[in-house]
C-alpha cells in the first residue's frame, strides 16, 4: 500500500475579481474537491515528492501547471503528479481564477506514515 500525502500553500494574484489592485494573500493548505492521486512511480522506494505550481481557472481547475522541484532528482513521480491534474478540483471560493497555487504532494512506498524530506541543495 503507499501513503500519498499533500500540502499547499496558495499564492494569489494581485488583483481581486473587480479588478482592483490587491495585496497577495496567502492560503493554507486547500480543500480539494477531487485530489489529485499521482501513482507512486515503479522502481522508487522511501519517500517521493513535487512542487508544483499552477494558476487557478474556473471551476476549482488547476491551469499552466508547472514542476518547480522533484525529490529525489530523477525521480518520475513530478510527471505522475502532472498526469493526475487534469481531473483534480480545488474548492470553488477558496482562490479566485487567476490566482496562483503552489503546493507540495509527496508519496511513499509501503503503509508506514511518512513525512516530506528537506530539499536537497
């Protein structure tokens, strides 16, 4: 069995849905409405994980998603994660479309709870 684990930190635009110049905000981890569940790449063992960054759309839709960071550094599972978001929603109310969300998913091999590594330098 493998545990997936996520956590995020939301970034917004700044601006709000009049249009007006906001301050950035900074959110908590999101409620998802549908998460995304990357499979845990063949091959890999101990602990994987992504930073990945997309915009928010319509609809909770997660858009222009990009890899900012994978552990360890050949591993596969950024591009698992990428093949996943495309059904994953993020609560509509929570960002704003436009908005940017960044957040980490991490995964390990096996049932033991896991925690994300600190990033290699």
């Amino acid at each position: 069995m493998i545990e997936l684990l996520m956590a995020a930190t939301l970034f917004a635009a700044p601006q709000d849905p009049a249009g007006e110049l906001r301050e950035p905000r900074q959110w908590g981890a999101p409620a998802w409405e549908r998460r995304p569940i990357p499979d845990y790449p063949e091959g890999e063992s101990g602990v994987v994980q992504a930073l990945i960054t997309c915009t928010a759309g319509d609809e909770g839709r997660l858009l222009d998603c990009r890899i900012d960071r994978v552990s360890p550094r050949r591993t596969r599972f950024g591009r698992e994660v990428m093949r996943r978001l495309p059904g994953s929603r993020i609560q509509q109310g929570l960002i704003q479309p436009g908005d940017t969300t960044t957040f980490l998913i991490w995964a390990c091999a096996g049932a033991q709870p896991c925690e994300p590594t600190a990033w290699p330098d």
